[in-house]
C-alpha cells in the first residue's frame, strides 16, 4: 500500500518542481551581476553630495610668490562672504613638496592650513586639503610616491580627529600624462598607507593627464571603498584658457565668445597656426555650447555609474584676463546647470586670482550681476 501511494506521489512533486523551477531561474542574481553597495560606499556618497557649491582658493600653491606667508587672502570678511554666496566647501591646495624643497619647515605649512580649518568649523565649510605641483613621473615613481605618503601620514595623522564628514584629502593634483597603470599603482600605495592610519577618512582622487575626463573613462577604480573621484572640466580649452600665456602659443587667440557665435568670432591668432589650438579653432564651432558641456560631462556619468562610485568636478572656470564678462558668466551658468542634471558636485577654481568669479577684489560689490545669477545667489542671506 505504501509503495503505491509512493508511486502516486513522486510525479506530483516533479510536477510541482517542475511548475516553480522557471520562476525560480528568473530572479535576478543581485550578488553576482549587480552587487549591493557597501555602507561605507554609501558614506563616501554621502560626503560626496555635501561638497557641491565649493570654490578653491588659490594660496599657498602659489610658488611664484615670494609674499605668499605675507597673505592671508581668506580673512574673516572672506568666510562670511562665502557663506552669503552659499558656497559649502573650500578646496585649498598647498604645494607640500616645493615648500620642503625649499626649506619651509613642515610646521610652518600645516599652521596656515590649522588656521583655515578653524575657521572652517566656525562657518561650517567642508575642507578639502589638496597636495598640489608634486614631480611624480614614469621614471621616479618609485622614489616619488615614498615622499608623498610620508607627507601625508603626518597630515593624517596630524588631523585624525578631525571630523570625517567635514575634512577630506585631495591625494594628488593633476597627475602628469603618465602610464596609467603607474598612477593607478602609485594612488593605491598611498590610500593603502593612509588606511593603516585613518580608515574612516574619505580620500579624493583623480586620472593621470592632469585629471582628464578621457582617462578617467578609461581607469579601473581602487579597491578602496571610501573614496570619492575627481575630474577637472575646461571644456572648451580654447575659451576657457584663452590667452593664457603658460600653456604657450596655441592659446594666443584672444576675445572668443560663449556660446560659439560666428558674427562675434575672432580670427585666428597667427602665431595659433601649426599647434593644437589651430583644430581646437576650428572645432570651436561644434565644442562652444551648452549641448557639447552636457555630452561630455556623460561621458563621467558613465563611467561612475558603470562602478557606482561617487565623483565629483574638483576644478572648473575660466582665465577671465581676456574671456568676456557676459561670456564668462554664461559658461559657469552652464556648467551649474549641467553637473547639477547629471547630479555632479562641482567646485570653482578659483576665489581670487586669475580665474576669479570677481572683477576685482572679492565682493559683494564686485561681482557682476551676471555672475550673481550664475552662481544662484539672490541676494537673501
């Protein structure tokens, strides 16, 4: 009797088996093809959106000044003008290296950074502390990164109690058109050595070609959880750079216009013909508008949903010694509105020097009402 109520059974089950089977396979396998982000992913994210808003405040990279421990250019004045403009975080960069170089104690740097942090955390500004002009190159890598952890052990360790919500570390500034597997190697030696230190700080890291969006698209993140990756945005070169006497005679061509407009377009410098900036003149036809901002910030989008990771635009603006006013405002109104679309925080180079958002000293008074509009202040704080 119990064999044959058996055999009645057995081909339910394999029916039953066989009528939830298929539903089963159609699960997605989320661990395998789409893994869940870690909490301390989350954080970085977090961090990450609390940045937007923030403007660099060119200073101590300054090696050309010989005032520069003469200046303080962020004063009390300067911090509540800030918070009027409802910026949210100061990137300072700080040329580490060319200061030991030259013999400035490391005491003597890390007070002047003590200083704007103190007044950080009155007004409640995030700081970013970015290692500016390192030499790091394909041939001494491998003495270099050595003297770039050390650096910054002691900042971390100088600043371990600082909050992880408020400080961040900017590990390196533009590294140069090196291999990329170097840099990639190079930035996880130094986020592995500050991790033995600090493993709650969250660390600010970009590509080699002087943070370009091409070899970000092209980089492998860092098996590091907490970190958040930056891109520099000049785009076009050719007006934002205009007439900028460092990068050499291929930006010679001076009085371009934002957005491209041809009755306003100014003839091609002479000494532009048989440099880069000759095809960069005449692509500025399809590369000088809003539409060409937006297409190639997806391009990171792209890249940082692909490893759902956070960025950010650690630099953008414009040389404004020869850039329109009218033209300069538009640009930087442009670039707001596109980060913001794709959900990009963005920071302003700079504050107070040639990429200014003044015309003149920072004001109030002294910023257009162009600018104004541009930068989303109305007037109400």
């Amino acid at each position: 009797m119990k064999s044959k109520q058996l055999k009645n059974i057995v081909p339910k089950l394999l029916l039953i088996v066989f009528i939830i089977t298929p539903s089963i396979s159609t699960i997605p396998v989320i661990a395998k093809n789409n893994p869940l982000p870690q909490n301390t992913r989350q954080i970085a994210f977090k961090r990450a959106r609390s940045l937007d808003n923030g403007i660099s405040v060119s200073w101590l990279e300054q090696t050309w000044n010989t005032k520069v421990w003469d200046e303080t250019p962020l004063k009390t004045s300067g911090f509540e003008l800030l918070r009027k403009l409802n910026i949210k975080t100061i990137r300072l960069p700080v040329a580490f290296e060319y200061f030991k170089d030259t013999g400035v104690p490391d005491e003597k740097v890390f007070t002047q950074i003590d200083e704007v942090l103190r007044q950080c955390k009155k007004y409640d500004f995030n700081l970013i502390i970015d290692f500016h002009y390192g030499k790091l190159t394909d041939n001494n890598f491998l003495t270099e990164t050595p003297k770039i952890i050390a650096l910054w052990l002691n900042l971390t360790k100088r600043f371990i109690r600082e909050s992880h919500d408020k400080v961040f570390f900017e590990l390196y500034n533009e590294p140069p058109p090196i291999d990329p597997k170097v840099w990639h190697d190079a930035a996880y030696n130094m986020v592995t050595a500050i991790r033995k230190v600090d493993k709650n700080r969250t660390l600010i890291i970009g590509a080699s070609n002087f943070n370009s969006i091409y070899e970000l698209s092209r980089m492998q993140r860092l098996a590091d959880e907490n970190i958040i990756y930056t891109f520099h945005f000049y785009e076009p070169f050719l007006f934002t750079h205009q007439g900028a006497d460092w990068v050499g005679a291929q930006m010679a061509t001076t009085g371009i216009p934002f957005p491209y407009n041809a009755a306003t377009y100014p003839p091609m410098n002479p000494k532009v013909a048989g440099t880069w900036g000759e095809n960069n003149y005449h692509q500025y036809l399809k590369d000088g508008n809003e539409q060409s901002i937006h297409d190639k910030l997806q391009i990171v989008k792209k890249w940082a949903d692909k490893y759902y990771v956070p960025v950010i635009c650690g630099e953008y603006g414009v040389y404004n010694k020869y850039a329109d006013q009218d033209s300069r405002c538009r640009y930087i109104k442009a670039m707001r509105q596109n980060l913001k679309v794709v959900g990009i925080p963005g920071i302003l180079w700079d504050y107070n020097s040639n990429f200014s958002i003044f015309n003149g000293e920072p004001s109030l008074e002294n910023l257009p009402d162009c600018m104004k509009q541009a930068v989303g202040y109305n007037g109400s704080k």
